[in-house]
C-alpha cells in the first residue's frame, strides 16, 4: 500500500519534469495555466461551500434553541463592522501603495 499524498507529490514531479519539455507553444502553456487556475478555484469554492453547509447544519441547526434572534442582529453588525474596517484600510493604505508603485484598481478593492 502507498499513500495518496506521496503518490500524487510522485507523479506531480514526473509530469512537471516531462511536461515542461512536451508543452512547446506559448498558446498551449497559457491555455494549460488557465485552465489550472480555474481547476484551483473550482475546487476552493467546492471546499468553502461544503464548509458552511457543514457549519450551519452542525451548528445553528441543531442548536436552534442556543441562537436567537439577536444573535443574527449581531452577526450582520459584526459582518457590516468589517466591512467598514475594510474599507477604512484600503484609504489609509491606499496612497502608500500608490506611491511604491503596487497600484490600486478601484474594482478589485
């Protein structure tokens, strides 16, 4: 028996070592690239979500008696909070990163 894990980290090595020589083109490296990123986020997505579904059955579901009403109050509040917080973060940091050079692009804030 062999582990997974060494297993996939065996044949990651192989076909980096193998694949780098067999992909010649630009067009096919930036196509396999893309195509990786969106395997990555498909798959923390999957992750996440699977998460709070497992947070919110396992937590606030079975213990429906513990929270109450307030307590949704609360979180919006401490949802909205951080989002304020953000966005004070991103003005005060803003012209630093401006003046080094990184750039700030007002949709990716």
């Amino acid at each position: 028996n062999v582990s997974g894990v060494l297993a996939v980290l065996t044949l990651g090595i192989l076909m980096s070592g193998f694949g780098v020589t067999a992909i010649q083109t630009d067009e096919a490296k930036q196509m396999l690239h893309s195509f990786w990123t969106l395997l990555c986020w498909i798959s923390d997505t999957i992750i996440f979500v699977l998460a709070g579904v497992i947070i919110v059955q396992d937590g606030f579901l079975k213990h429906s008696d513990v929270f109450k009403a307030e307590d949704w109050g609360y979180l919006v509040a401490l949802y909205l909070g951080l989002i304020a917080i953000r966005c004070v973060m991103i003005f005060v940091c803003s012209p630093v990163l401006r003046y080094t050079g990184y750039g700030m692009q007002p949709r990716v804030c």
